[in-house]
C-alpha cells in the first residue's frame, strides 16, 4: 500500500532533516567530539524520527484505515488493516 495522506512534501522535508542529522551525527564521530554532545544529537536525531513516524501514522490512520473504516475495503482488507495499525501501536509505544 502506498503512503496514505497528501503530505508527501513535508513527510520528504522531514527525512531530508534527519538525513542532515545523521550526517552531522557521523561528522562529529569522525571529528572525535565530546560524547555527550553526540548522545544529545543522537536523542534529537531519535526524537525527529519518531516525530516523523507519528506523523505517517497520522496520514494512514486519516486516510486508509479511515476508508477501510467506511466499508471502502473488504472484510479481511480491514482486519488486516486493524491488526497493522495495533502492531504499529506496538512499535511506537516501546
């Protein structure tokens, strides 16, 4: 299933950020910077993809579990649906 919403501009804005930050994340690796200014790059670098996940989970949930929800899919479509969306649940909260 492709990705669900109409933010594909800001979805990629965002991966481009991160990609930034793990580039300048290896940057300060190779530098040999302090380690608690790479661990506190590190958390923003963590922060920023899961801010990044909230937001696709955003957009599936608006736009195709919404529609599953409407009866736009079949029966075993919206379970399979249902059970993706927990699983995803799953991931984000650990």
């Amino acid at each position: 299933m492709s990705l669900c919403g109409e933010n594909h501009r800001k979805v990629l804005h965002r991966i481009n950020r991160i990609e930034g930050q793990v580039r300048g994340l290896k940057r300060m690796v190779e530098e040999d910077k302090d380690c608690l200014a790479v661990l506190k790059q590190v958390a923003a670098a963590h922060g920023a993809m899961r801010s990044l996940g909230m937001v696709i989970l955003e957009n599936h949930l608006k736009g195709c579990v919404s529609d599953a929800i409407r009866g736009k899919h079949g029966r075993k479509v919206n379970d399979a649906l249902i059970d993706d969306v927990i699983d995803l649940f799953n991931r984000f909260s650990k």
